[in-house]
C-alpha cells in the first residue's frame, strides 16, 4: 500500500464521496461526473489521485471507462489504523 498516496487521496471531500459512491458499485466516469459540480479537467484529477492510491480500479468497457473500489486497499489501510489502537480501546475496555 502507498500510504502517503492514501491519505492524500482521502484527504479531499470530493475524493472521499467519489469512493461512498463507489461502495454501492462500479460506475461509468460520465455516470460519476453527473453526481459532482465540478469541471471535467477537475474529475479527472480526482481519478488520477485516486488511480495513483489504488483506492480504484479501472475497466475500458467499449468507449467508456468505469471506476469500481479496490476494496484491499481499504481493507490494510483499516488494519494497520486499528493497529494504532490499543487493543483494550478496540474492545471498549477499560484501561
């Protein structure tokens, strides 16, 4: 995992809701771009940092490019923020 890539990539709002979207499937790149008010020059960057975290994969489906979450990603970047946690704080115990 490229962590200083993660977290530059979820430290934008834009970037976080494009990858909320995504929990709920793949989606087309006009599809996404639909659901934001922002520029296409805009778009594409955010796709491009999320492309460089590897916080989405990509899919050329005929003239399209359709965006779905790299859910592994995800998955060690939880991992190793849990490992930050004491064990007794994950569990609601007290110290």
């Amino acid at each position: 995992m490229k962590q200083q890539e993660v977290f530059r990539a979820l430290a934008d709002p834009t970037r976080r809701a494009i990858l909320k979207r995504l929990q709920k499937g793949a989606l087309s790149a006009g599809g996404i771009g639909a659901l934001f008010d922002i520029t296409g020059a805009s778009l594409s960057h955010h796709f491009g940092v999320l492309k460089a975290a590897d916080l989405v994969r990509t899919e050329r489906r005929g003239r399209s490019i359709v965006y779905s979450l790299n859910t592994s990603v995800m998955e060690d970047l939880t991992r190793m923020v849990l490992d930050l946690i004491p064990a007794t704080h994950r569990h609601g115990e007290d110290q």
